[in-house]
C-alpha cells in the first residue's frame, strides 16, 4: 500500500497537498475495507472452529494471524489439489491444523454410495491403526490415574495370559512377540463366526500359538498387541471398551462424532468403504475385534485430542515423555515406534511423530509436528495410496528434510 500511495504522489505533484492526501486516504481506507471483507469471507469456519475455544483442556497457544493462515491456507490447499485430489474420486477427509486453530479442511466423496449419503466434517470415519493412537492415549489416562502400570505384567491383570514376562509397556510398543490374531493357522478360526477380542485371548491362553520371538527382543508391528490392551481397559474399567473410550477421552475432549465400532450387526449404520475402483468393500470374521481398529472418528475430533496432549492436565509430562520416544534400537535407522505412535528421529534432533492406517478401503494418516504444534489429518474411506503423501506437507511448517521422512 505504501509504494502504491508514493506512486500516487508522485503523478500527482501539481495537486494540492490537502487535496491529495485526502484522496490517498480514501484509497487507503477502501483497500483495507476490501482486504477486511475478503479475510472475513474466507476464514469464517477458521474463526468458529477454534480448538482452543471448544475444548476444556486450556493451552497456551498463540492465535494465528489471519495473513498466517491465508499464506499456510493456500500452500495446503494447493498441495491438496496436486497429490490428493488428482484422484478424481477422492473420496475423505482432509484437515490440516496450528495452535489449535484450523488452517485447511476439505470433505468431499460419500460415506455411503448405495444411499447416496455424502460424506461431510461431522462423519465419522474407521480410521483404521490411527486408531491405535486413541487405545493408547486410552490406556495411558489409566495409568496417569493410577489404576495400570506400563511395567505391569499382563498376566497380573488377565490371569488367563499365559506369557508372564509380556508388559503394558510392551503391548503399547508391540515388543511382546505376540503373533498377529490374522496370521494363526488356518485350523484356528472358523471363518463363518466373527472373531471377537475375547476369542482372540482364548486363543493366546491355550498356547495353541506360539510367540514369534522372545519379549521385549525387538520390535514387530502387530495389531494382536492392540487388542489385548483393549481388554486390559475393559477389566481395569469394568466397562466395555466402547464406554471406556467415551468416558476416559471422547466426553472429556467433547469428540462428539467419534465412538468404537463394537456390533458387526450393524455395519450398515456407519460409514462404508470403499476399493481404488469404486467398489464396496465387504465385511468378514476379521472385522470383530476393537483397539487395534475399528474405532471411527472425524479430523476435528481428532484435533481436539491432537490439542489436548500439549495439555499438562491430560497426560502428565513424564507420561507424554514415555510416550514420544523410541524403544527399538535393535537395527540401524530413524523410524522408530513409541508408545501409540510411529516416530522418526531428525538429525536436528527433532522427532516427526504419525500413525497410519489401513483396513480394507480405509487408508488414513495422522501428523504430529509437536515441535511447530502442527496437526494434518488424512482420512480416506476409499483406497488411495495417495493418503499417505502428506508426510510431504511437513517442509511448509518447520524444518523437516525429505530424507529424514523417507518412508
């Protein structure tokens, strides 16, 4: 504005000074009311859906500057448009998130062809292993209370558990050896009955099925870990996973579109999904089990706990200290797992934390940049790989090298 109105005195010498400047106000006073009146139809919903006005965990972020969020705004928008919606059936939800505040967000597709339902920001959708990060953040409230220990043996809580050097700890890191519930033999299940969490540990406490590896040797991604965690909070609790979820993270962070799948019966009531080719994906023996999946949620909520662990009064620091680092260093490299999250330690000293996921057309990512308090959030109910191209988003917020993230 300044090099305009220099411009303008300059074409106008002859003019009178009062005269002059009075017309150079006006024009000053019109651009900032364009400027004022573009910024308010363009961040509406940032304003109305600021996490930090929403939720009861208080954090001391700063509130972005409008002019922050348009420059971010179009950076992401731009990238949305260029890796993810090249598909031009993309069917999600996408949000991306600083201090709290939403910078980015677009919800396009449907959550259910058949009945021509569109999938819109308060759908909640099965997010697949991101999941994950919610039993975790789960169990972990019930150790900040007192009620588990992370070096609590599994067997002291489920006597059944026949393995008595398998921790808390290790479950949460997938270090137990167990074997994946997926890959038993194939005289195990019958695959005309739904698998339920229970069956699962039945299963386990026969010895029916060995451990791949003696505890707490390496690490092996299993979901077998997550389902187990997902009992010790129901005997811990009393109450069914599902209920537990609700009273110990949903209800406090007031995730109202969010919930655990736990009834097969009525896997026509929630969100379907869908393969690369438009086809809906079907449901089996292996769609029963909770806490390793089946738990639905939308990118709001999930800023809304994504929020809420920079909160002291959620979890504690020396649990969120335990929960961010790595625990498997048996092999060189920097991707490591946490407790309930993938993390990959910079050579800035930074560590890039996520989680994603992917369960039959579901194909979902969650970023944590907590060192630039950044949150983007990807989720797909129809396949794309594509879903998984955000971790290239990471450079626009801080410094985070391609390298470094080379999954």
């Amino acid at each position: 504005m300044l090099f305009l109105y220099l411009k303008f005195l300059n074409n106008k010498q002859r003019m009178k000074p009062i005269y002059y400047t009075l017309i150079a106000s006006a024009l000053l006073l019109v651009s900032c009311k364009k400027e004022e009146a573009y910024l308010a139809e363009n961040i509406p919903i940032l304003k109305e859906h600021n996490v930090l006005e929403d939720k009861p965990y208080s954090v001391p972020f700063k509130t972005l500057e409008p002019e922050y969020i348009l420059e971010k705004g179009h950076l992401v928008e731009e990238f949305f448009h260029k890796h993810i919606k090249k598909d031009p059936n993309f069917s999600g939800s996408f949000l991306v998130a600083k201090n709290g505040q939403i910078i980015y967000e677009e919800y396009q597709g449907y959550s259910n062809k058949s009945k021509n339902e569109v999938l819109t920001e308060n759908t909640p959708i099965h997010v697949a292993s991101v999941g994950k990060v919610i039993t975790a953040v789960t169990t972990l409230r019930l150790v900040d209370e007192g009620f588990l220990y992370l070096d609590q043996s599994v067997s002291s809580i489920l006597p059944e558990f026949p393995h008595e050097d398998i921790t808390v700890r290790m479950l949460l890191n997938h270090r137990s050896g167990l074997r994946y519930y997926g890959y038993y033999d194939n005289t195990i299940w019958d695959k005309s009955k739904t698998i339920t969490n229970q069956d699962v540990l039945d299963i386990i406490s026969t010895k029916k099925v060995s451990l791949d590896f003696i505890p707490n040797k390496k690490f092996t991604y299993c979901n077998t870990n997550y389902v187990i965690l997902a009992l010790i909070v129901e005997k811990i609790t009393g109450d069914t996973f599902k209920k537990a979820v609700k009273d110990l993270v949903f209800d406090p962070l007031q995730m109202s579109h969010s919930f655990v799948f736990d009834n097969i019966e009525k896997k026509n009531e929630v969100c379907q999904s869908y393969s690369a080719s438009n086809r809906q994906m079907h449901w089996d023996y292996m769609d029963g089990t909770y806490g390793d999946k089946n738990i639905y949620t939308n990118p709001r909520d999930m800023l809304k706990l994504d929020t809420a662990l920079y909160s002291d009064q959620f979890l504690s620091p020396a649990l969120k200290e335990q929960m961010f680092k790595g625990y498997s260093y048996e092999t060189k490299g920097k991707r490591n797992y946490g407790l309930g999250f993938r993390l990959i330690e910079m050579d800035n000293g930074h560590n890039y934390t996520f989680h994603n996921g992917w369960w039959r057309g579901n194909t979902t990512s969650y970023i944590r940049l907590e060192q630039d308090s950044v949150s983007i959030i990807l989720f797909a109910n129809k396949y794309s790989k594509l879903s998984y191209k955000t971790i290239d988003l990471a450079h626009h917020f801080g410094d985070y090298k391609v390298g470094d993230l080379d999954l």
